[in-house]
C-alpha cells in the first residue's frame, strides 16, 4: 500500500506542512520506502519532484521542506512497491498531456490481472498504476477527442474508477490543474479549513503549524490523504466507493457507486 | 535567443560542471532571465527541474548543482523569451509521452507565423518552441503508431527539422532517453571527451574539473551547447543545416540538410 496526499486550495497555498508530515512515512514512521513524488500546478505548468529513494532519507524531499513552493493543486504519493520495480518510472505521480493540459494522477491500491489493450498514451514503466492512468485517459480521449465541460467528463471519470476497484483497491487522485478528481475504493481522508483557523498538530512528526499565521480570512484549504495527517483536527472518512470532486478549496460534487 | 545544453554519454555521468557554466549565463554573464530547465533520463524515467526564475539566482538550481545527478541523457535550456509569457509552462524542455516512453526537446530560436493544426499532442504553454514539438511528434505518430526502428524514424525528423528552420531559427535537442537528436540551424557546438582526459577550465565561472579524476578509462561523454562551455577545450561547431544523432556519448549518425 501507499499513502496519498492531495491539496486544493483557492488561492496558492504552501503544502510544506503536510508533506512534512506524510514524508516522515516513507520509512521513518511508515513501510513506505520505495519512492515519493509530488506535482504542484503553477498556473498551467506543472512542477514535479520525485525520487525512487525513501522520503525521510531523500535530498529532494528535504529541497521540497524548505522550499515552499505554493499551489493552488497538488498531488503527492508515497510507495510501498507492490506491482513494479523500484526506479523512477515507477514513481507516482505520473503526468500525460490531454487537450493541452497536464494531467497527473497517483493511485493507492493494486490491480488484479490488469492488462489493458496498448492505446495512445501507454506507460513508460511497469506498474498497474500507471497502466489504470493510461487507460482512463485512452478512455477519455476516445469518447472525448475535443475538450468537454466538467459535467461530461466526470460520469466517465467516476464509471472508469468504479471499474477499476472492482480488480482490486483503487483509491486515487485525479487533476488537470482545475479541478482535483478523488475517488476512495477503501481509504481516503478529507479535511477542508476554513476561517477561524487554528492549530494543526502532526500526528507523524513534532510539529505545530498555525494557520491564521499562514492565511488570509478567505483561503479556503481542503486536504486529502490515505489517513489524518493531524492529531487534534476532525478529518471525515470517505466511504467506499465515494468521489469527491474538489476545485479551489470547495468540495463541488460527490457521489457513492455501489460495490 | 536561448541557450541549449545537451550530454550523451555511455555511463551515468554527472553534468554539475557543464551546468554551473551555463547557469552563469541566466542573468549573470547572458542575458537569459526568463527560466531554466534540465531534464535528466534515469532509466526510462525523467527527471525535471524548472524554473521561471533566472538560474543564477534559482533556489532549484542551486539544489541541482549540490546535488550531483547521474544520467547517460541530459537535456538543458536557459530563456530568453521572445514568444510567450515568462511562466513555468512556458519553460523548456517540454515532455511527452510517446509509445511508452518519454520524449523531452528543447529548443532555441523562434518560427514566424507558426500555427500548426491541433494534433493530438497539444501545447500547454503560448510558445512557438512547444508548439513545434507537438507538430514534431503528431507527425510521428502519424507515420508510425507503432514503434519503429530510428533508421526509419530519422529521416522524419530531419525533414521536420529543416522544414520549420525555413520558417525562422531551429536549433534544438530532442531525445527519447536512448538517443539524442539535435538540429543547427544556425548556432550549435560539439565536444567529445574520451581517455586521456585532461582538466576542463569554465568559461563563465572560476571552475576548473579535473575529468581524469571523475571517470574511468572507457568513458565517452559528448556536451552539446549554443556556445563552447570551456575555454581550453576544441569544440567543433555545427554547419547550418547539420543534424547530428548521438547514443552512449558517441555521434552514430550525421548530415547537413541544403538550407
């Protein structure tokens, strides 16, 4: 298994807190040593770190805590390899480009007997992770050439996860740097703050972070993860088989498919 | 105008040297402010550090000079924008997926009156450099939607090459992570370091390498750069018109296109 992390958030928003917190489970107080990644979006552009090392042991992970890069939506994803060698092709997240946009995507869970038909985009390494990605964007595509409203896309987006799950566990995030797609198979998280802030305590790390230090009394910040990341805030579980679809902050639209 | 640095070489080799001379010339002895970019192949992988900000005073790129990463492919570009905003999606090298694996080109000059068609492959950024790619690769693809051999694929790529440096200046580099294209249209210089190495004196930086102490006998690495790097080395420079195609540090194929 893996751990997510997902952000969106309504005006740029530094991460670094919770990412602080999820890295210390890349081999510290987590299993999860097989490689860590993050994308953050810079307007259309998408700036990606990764490294196939553990996260409490990675350079780049430590150029990442002090160097807050602020974002309106971020993905993040640590590994605990199950499908796939350890190597950077095999890191999450992974990126396409689709109607002249990045799209990027992480995936906890695993896929059982998963070998999709080759289509155009197709992995360049060997996780089923990276496959699911490829086919849901093949999927897309096909029903899709031209560039669609949200309100289309998304009940193709949400059959394709339910699809997914029923080979396996598929909890993933899913952005084009607008809109944060989530969709829970077994373990997903979700907390939105929201003025008045308060202090927030990691659970994996001694740190406090103050957010009405660090906001503004508009920003709205909703943060998804495989589990709390915070002691003393009261995060709300997705249920299985719940999608949430999240654009500057606000959690726009959500659903349960049935098992 | 830009600035291009490209390196093959036949084992994992650490480009820091080449990178800190053409990092000087972001906004300290050129006038290249608008972004940077280096990608570096890891395996099939790729690995991306960009900034809009100049690179002489980039936090990133002060993290890629500390921190020596090995690559057999390296791709490099420092901006001066004459087409397109200054914005992280609009900084070089750009990269697709194409037949499972990850295509990065950078590329210095500018087209006049470039629009091409919308392809498959579409720009995220406003440049015309990205937009010359994506025409570069649809064109590829719809040739060959399977892989093929590079004897077959080449004698595409230089006829596109040529073609869009008829529409203005096409200097670039383009690589898949076996391979290293590059294209002169008007300004590009070579350099292959093989046994007996000597020390490499920086034309932009007080630097000076040693080679012979950083490699091993059988050891051959190529740089590619608009301009020598070094002042007491024999770069050779490109003819207009001349395409050169590297793999493991070695030119494995070449010739000059009539203008």
């Amino acid at each position: 298994m893996c751990e997510l992390l997902g952000m969106s958030a309504s005006v740029p928003t530094d991460i670094v807190f919770s990412f602080t917190g999820l890295m210390q489970r890349g081999g510290r107080t987590g299993p999860h040593r097989d490689g860590w990644g993050i994308a953050f979006y810079e307007g259309r552009g998408l700036r990606l770190f990764q490294d196939p090392a553990a996260s409490s042991e990675s350079e780049v992970a430590r150029l990442v805590q002090r160097y807050p890069i602020k974002s309106e939506t971020v993905i993040g994803h640590i590994r605990q390899a199950n499908v796939g060698r350890i190597c950077l092709a095999n890191t999450h997240p992974f990126v396409r480009e689709l109607w002249g946009r990045n799209w990027c995507f992480a995936h906890n869970g695993q896929l059982a007997d998963f070998h999709p038909q080759a289509g155009f985009y197709r992995p360049v390494g060997d996780t089923d992770s990276e496959a699911a990605f490829c086919e849901l964007l093949n999927r897309v595509r096909q029903s899709f050439p031209e560039p669609v409203a949200l309100e289309l896309l998304l009940p193709g987006l949400v059959a394709s996860c339910a699809g997914f799950s029923r080979l396996g566990v598929f909890n993933c995030l899913l952005s084009d740097g607008d809109w944060l797609f989530t969709f829970c198979s077994t373990k997903l998280a979700h907390i939105t703050r929201r003025a008045p802030f308060g202090p927030a305590q990691l659970k994996d790390a001694e740190l406090t972070v103050d957010f009405q230090a660090e906001t503004t009394p508009t920003d709205v910040v909703s943060v998804i993860a495989t589990e709390a990341l915070t002691a003393n805030e009261p995060w709300t579980l997705y249920a299985p088989g719940e999608w949430r679809l999240w654009r500057a902050g606000e959690c726009i639209a959500s659903g349960v498919v049935a098992g």
